[in-house]
C-alpha cells in the first residue's frame, strides 16, 4: 500500500518509528507535513495539493500525527482525505474532540466514564464559588488545549487559584478547574489502544519536583497491569471519540480509575521504551486491515 504520515516533524521519534515500521511491511510510505497542504474545492471533485504537488490520488491510507497549533488545519486535511474516501488511523472529528479537554470530558461523562470532578466557565466574577464546587483547594488548573503536561498548575490556595485564574481569563485563555485527587501520588496511567485492543501500558510517575508524571516533564516510567476496570475505560474512550489508535491517561483513585485525557497523536517513546513492545508495528497491521488498495 502507499501510506502518508501526516506530521509536521520528520525528525520526531515517533513519526520516524511509524515510518520505519510501514517500510519494514513492504510499503511505501510518505512524510506529508499538512501545514504545508492545500484543498481546492469547487472542481469535479476536490484536490488535495502538497505544495504543487497533487497528492489527491497518492495513498490508500494516512496517519495522522497533527501538532496542537495546527489543530483545525490539520483536521480539516484529514476531512478531506477521508471525505476522498482514504482511510485514516483517526477521524477527523476525533482528533478535534481529543483536543479538548472539555469536549472529551463531556463526552466520557455522557457515556458513563468516571472523570475527576471538572468545572469550566468563562465568568472571572464567581472564581471562589468555582473552587468551592470542587471541594476547595488544591485545585488542577488546565488549559483546555495542550500536550505534555504543558498548561497544567497546580494551585494550592485559594489565593493562588484565583491568581492563575484571573490572569488566564484576561488573556481570554480557555481553563478547566478540576478536583486534585491526593491519592494518586503524582502517577499516572497511559494506554496504547490500537483498533478494539490494548497493545501497550505503562505507569508514569513524577519527578521529585513536579506533581505532572509525564515523560516530556521528566517523569519516570515503567509497564503496568491494567485492571478490568481500566481497560474498559481506555477501550470504551477510543471507541467513543472515533479513534482507531489513541493514547488514554487515567489516574487511580480512591473511587476507583478516572479518566484524565485521550490523545489521537499518541507518543511512542515513552511506552516503547517502558514496555519493550513494538507499538509502532500495531499501528501498521492495523492500517493493513483496514485500509484497501486502490
């Protein structure tokens, strides 16, 4: 098959882990960086250019590896492939859900997935009153876009809540406050679903001066054994936002495993090296079953 990774960095570990694996099956693949394309609507049937390259006809399938700032531009490539009816590891319409974290989180609640206890409003007036409905600090506050832990605070008063907040409503930034769950210790859970299976799991813990346990702010890692419970909610969350391959972070607590995000860009360094499992090649096979030659 002719497979295009969508991805703005050729040099990124995960793109060329993807990349290696496809050509490894006897592929051909290509590296598209979608900030890079266009559309042109309004013909018989609409093209999609790589600079001046048209690209419309070229693959049988994509994976999509879209960067937060270039979110809607790239989901709006990957629409169109898809509405040129070439599959895609991810909808369109997911990537742009997993994004944001509150979308994702109504979702999940809508289906009955256990989430910490969340508030966002866009009213700088009644900041006290919001940290109150969570049961007082400390609080999480997260930007309701962002990857890595970037955008994530931990206030531990309400002054200092309230601070961050103010500042972030006057920058006219989307926020989220969300209950902190003590008991978690600084760990979390990150899943690899890949189709309707659990290829890959890993525990990652933070670093003596950070209470965020992701492997980008320096947290440790190691393979860890899901509960049923956890692999219902990593399996049903990828299921529920469109996903065919996703990453799922959950936290445990106290009442049981709570769903923090899902990201449709998964990384793969952090859970490759954690697991020894070659994630990358799941993602492939998975590709081959479902996408058809033209």
């Amino acid at each position: 098959m002719d497979i295009a990774i969508l991805s703005t960095g050729a040099n990124v570990y995960s793109t060329k882990r993807i990349a290696d694996e496809v050509a490894l099956a006897g592929h051909y693949v290509d590296l598209i960086d979608h900030t890079k394309c266009s559309v042109k609507l309004g013909a018989e049937k609409p093209q999609i250019y790589f600079g001046a390259d048209n690209i419309t006809e070229d693959f049988d399938a994509i994976v999509p590896r879209i960067g937060t700032t270039v979110t809607r531009h790239g989901a709006a490539i990957v629409k169109q492939f898809e509405l040129n009816h070439v599959f895609s590891t991810a909808r369109s319409s997911g990537i742009l859900q997993a994004r944001n974290k509150v979308t994702t989180l109504q979702i999940m609640a809508k289906k009955g997935i256990p989430v910490p206890e969340t508030v966002f409003s866009i009213n700088p007036d009644n900041v006290e009153e919001q940290i109150e409905l969570l049961g007082g600090p400390p609080v999480i506050i997260k930007l309701q876009e962002g990857t890595q832990g970037k955008g994530v605070m931990l206030a531990e008063s309400k002054k200092s809540a309230k601070s961050i907040i103010d500042t972030l409503y006057n920058m006219n930034t989307s926020i989220l406050l969300q209950q902190y769950i003590a008991e978690a210790n600084g760990e979390d859970l990150r899943v690899i679903v890949v189709g309707n299976k659990i290829v890959a799991s890993m525990k990652r813990t933070s670093g003596l001066d950070d209470f965020r346990s992701n492997v980008h702010r320096g947290g440790n890692i190691e393979p860890v054994q899901l509960t049923p419970k956890e692999k219902f909610i990593a399996l049903n969350a990828t299921k529920h936002l469109g996903l065919g391959i996703a990453g799922v972070d959950m936290i445990r607590s106290n009442n049981g495993p709570l769903l923090i995000e899902v990201n449709a860009s998964p990384g793969l360094k952090g859970i490759e090296t954690a697991t020894g499992i070659n994630v990358a090649k799941h993602m492939v096979q998975y590709v081959e079953r479902n996408a058809f030659r033209k």
